[in-house]
C-alpha cells in the first residue's frame, strides 16, 4: 500500500500491481511525475519461495527501467535481516546492485526481547547526499517506521551558498606572525609623518595577511540541526508512548495513574535537560548577552499569544514616541535660572591644559584583546578575530603610529574609511544598515577614551 497526501498528483501503475503472487509477494507503484520519482512497495511472504520472489522482483525493476528518467524508491517489509550475512541477503543486494540500487540504512527494524532484526529496508538510486532514511519507534505495529526524506536537487541547491572567508588556519598565522616580528618596522616608520607613517604600516600589514591568509571562496551546505536530546530521554519519552497507549486501550484506572506519573517525570527531566543546554550555550559563548536574548527571544516566541484587539501598529508607537518629547517639554516647569549661571558659579575650575600620556605596547594589546571575537571584515577585509590572535606582533608598530597621530593632531584618511553592510531582519522587507568601520579606529578610540576618563577623574 502507498498513501499519498492529498493533493500530491501521483498516477498507479496497473503493470507492478498484476506482478503480486499470492502467498509469494504482494507489490504496488505509484509514480510522482512531479518530481519523476517512482515508488515502489513490496511485502514478502516469510515462508514464500525466495526464488520466485526475486524473479517476480526483478521483473518489476526491470518494467520500472523502462520508464524515462528511472529513480526510483523502493520500500518493503523483505523478512530478509540485511544485519546478518546470508543466502538470500547477499542475493537480494546482487539482484539491486544490477539495478544500480542501494540499500540506505542496517538499523533495526523488529527488535524483541531476544532478537533485533532488520527486515525492512528502504532502496533508492537516489544520491547519499540527497537522502536520509532515519528508524523511529511510533507503538503502532511490532515494526519500527523508517522515515526515509529526499532533497530535491533544486530545494538542495537551495540549502547550499558561497561565502567569502580569510584562511585562518593554524600554519597561515604561524607564517603571518613571523613574517610580521621580523620585518623592520622602525626603519620603515621613523621620520615619517603620522599620515605616512599610518598608511605605510597598513599597506605592508595588508600585503602580508594577503599573502599568508587570503580570502578564498568556499561552499557551505546548510544542515539540519541534529536533535541533541540524550538517549535516556528518547527511551523514557517511548515508555510513555507505549503507556499512552495501553491506556486508551485498557481502560485501567492504574495505567492512567502510572501514564501521570511518568508523564510528570518526563517533563521534569525535559526541563532540567533544557536548562543545562542553555546554561552550557550561555557558559560557552564569548558574547553572553547575545546568547541570553537569543534564548530569551526563542521562548518568548513559543509561548506568545495572540489576543483579539490586543495588537499595537507599528504607526501607532511611532506616532506615541515622536510626541513624547513635546509633552514632556511642555509640562516641565520652568526654570529660574540658566545652565551657563550654574557653570559661572561651579568652584571647579580647570588648569587649561590636558595632557596624553603616550600608549605603550601593553596597553594595545589589552585593548585589542577586549575586543569582540567576530568573523566579520571591515572595509580591507581584516576580521576583528585575526587581529587579536597577531596583538603581540603588531603592538610595537601600532603603538609607533597611534602616538605620531596624537602628537601631530593628524586623523588618517584609510581610518575614514567604512563598510555599510545592509542586513536583513527576520519576516520584515525592512533592511537594518550596519556601519563596519576599520579595526584600527576602534582602537584609537579606544585609547582615547581611556585618557579623557583619566583626564576628568
């Protein structure tokens, strides 16, 4: 038997149906033309003659290759255990193989107190890549269901996409940092002016990290994300399916009572196991807060309600908050005097000069070291996480131009420039801009405010 969704256009073919023998086999196929995808169900009689099943099944395979485009699926209870070396396995998989079929999973199929078997199985000449075929424990029948899904080329296609990305590897930074301890930094810095000096020291930098970490260009296939919930958990969650059952259909007011029990049990341990994932995703992650809102965000997501009349537009709120500030102005009271009269009469007063001391090498590579770890490149391409891992090497020249730019009052230009990176946002048409300015202004930055709070204090 095959069941097809309703609305999901298949068509019978009459021809595998007429192959079933009684006592032997009994067949049935369907073709999905759709995808062009031919299903095929086949059931074998355990005291059937073996010979005449394969006969039978190969004729079947060989009216299914008549028809264009032959991929084919087929699924079936064979009572043959493909876990174990034998006759009629090793025929069975020599008949498939002519076929160009495989066999996609040696899970168990029929497992009892003495015995685990697979008996069923799931063949297809369908791509490794493009299948899975998974063995769940559903309590409707003394078999397992196997649960075998197909990714269409096109959706395949899909779920892959091409990123740019820096080589990182180990032996890459090993090389960068050499060469970057042993160029003479000094020599090409000094006597230059903080605009010069600046752009001499990011152009070699940039030449170097070229040379030693280029930006290649890599296929990344997105993958389902793989349940993690323990194998103790999935066992006590099918005892409680198996009592579920018994309940509805003993009628016991004991197994009701026993179905509570563990049903409590379970979702106590569910929860305990949930919060020790989040707690290690939280412990884990060197953007903490990030992590927190995103946990936060999921379970607000999946717990919220919709109430009728409830909902505020999005015009709404921005009518309220452009209005905000009018109101409030307006009702304050005023006052009697002036900020500049309060600033006449202060008795702090300041001594007119202020002064920076020089960064040193120490203090950049503490500030480099407490910046974010982000892949992310700026306007040349450098991520935040590669800087930090060459911080020692490149904290003496670094330091060198930072001071000229103090001493001079000189703002180079390569710092002015900045990425504006548009990044989608959820559900929404809507894009959020992202300005990404280079690694070295944050830095400056950095260390300036670091003074003016030593300056005011």
């Amino acid at each position: 038997m095959v069941l097809v969704r309703n609305g999901v256009p298949t068509e019978d073919i009459q021809s595998i149906r007429e192959m079933s023998v009684e006592k032997v086999t009994e067949m049935v196929a369907v073709r999905y033309p759709e995808k062009n995808i031919l299903l095929l169900a086949v059931y074998r009689v355990p005291d059937g003659d073996f010979g005449v099943f394969l006969d039978i099944f190969s004729d079947a395979l060989q009216e299914l290759c008549q028809l264009k485009d032959f991929r084919v699926v087929v699924a079936g209870d064979f009572n043959v255990d493909f876990r174990v070396d034998s006759t009629e396995k090793n025929r069975l998989l020599d008949l498939i193989e002519t076929f160009g079929l495989r066999i996609t999973t040696t899970e168990p199929s029929r497992m009892t107190k003495t015995s685990s078997k697979c008996i069923d199985n799931i063949m297809t000449n369908l791509s490794e890549n493009d299948t899975t075929t998974e063995t769940e424990e559903l309590h409707f029948s003394d078999h397992r269901a196997q649960i075998f899904t197909y990714m269409h080329e096109d959706e395949n296609h899909k779920r892959q996409e091409h990123i740019y990305k820096r080589n990182m590897g180990k032996k890459c930074i090993r090389k960068l940092r050499r060469a970057i301890r042993e160029f003479d930094w000094e020599s090409l810095l000094s006597g230059k002016s903080a605009q010069e000096a600046y752009t001499s020291f990011h152009d070699n930098l940039v030449v170097m990290i070229e040379s030693f970490c280029p930006i290649q260009r890599k296929l990344v296939k997105k993958c389902k994300a793989k349940n993690s919930i323990p194998s103790d958990l999935k066992d006590a969650k099918n005892e409680l399916e198996i009592l579920a059952l018994q309940a509805i259909i003993r009628r016991e007011d004991t197994i009701y009572e026993l179905y509570r029990r563990k049903k409590k049990q379970f979702f106590e341990r569910l929860e305990n196991h949930k919060r020790e994932t989040m707690e290690n995703m939280v412990s884990r992650a060197e953007n903490k807060t990030k992590v927190i809102w995103r946990i936060i965000n999921e379970n607000v997501r999946s717990k919220r309600r919709q109430y009728p009349g409830g909902r505020l537009k999005v015009e709404s709120i921005s009518e309220y908050f452009s209005r905000i500030g009018e109101e409030l102005s307006e009702n304050l009271p005023r006052a009697e005097k002036s900020a500049g009269h309060y600033l006449k009469e202060s008795t702090v007063r300041s001594s007119g000069s202020f002064f920076f001391n020089p960064i040193t090498s120490q203090e950049v590579v503490k500030i480099i070291n407490s910046l974010k770890h982000k892949t992310t490149m700026d306007v040349y391409g450098i991520p935040t996480c590669l800087i930090k891992q060459l911080a020692e090497e490149i904290s003496d020249p670094l330091q060198m131009v930072l001071n000229k730019c103090v001493v001079e009052g000189e703002f180079p230009d390569k710092m002015k420039r900045a990425k504006i990176v548009p990044v989608f946002k959820g559900k929404c048409p809507n894009y959020r801009d992202f300005l990404r300015v280079t690694i070295y202004l944050r830095l400056n930055n950095m260390d300036f405010e670091k003074k003016d709070l030593l300056q005011l204090h």
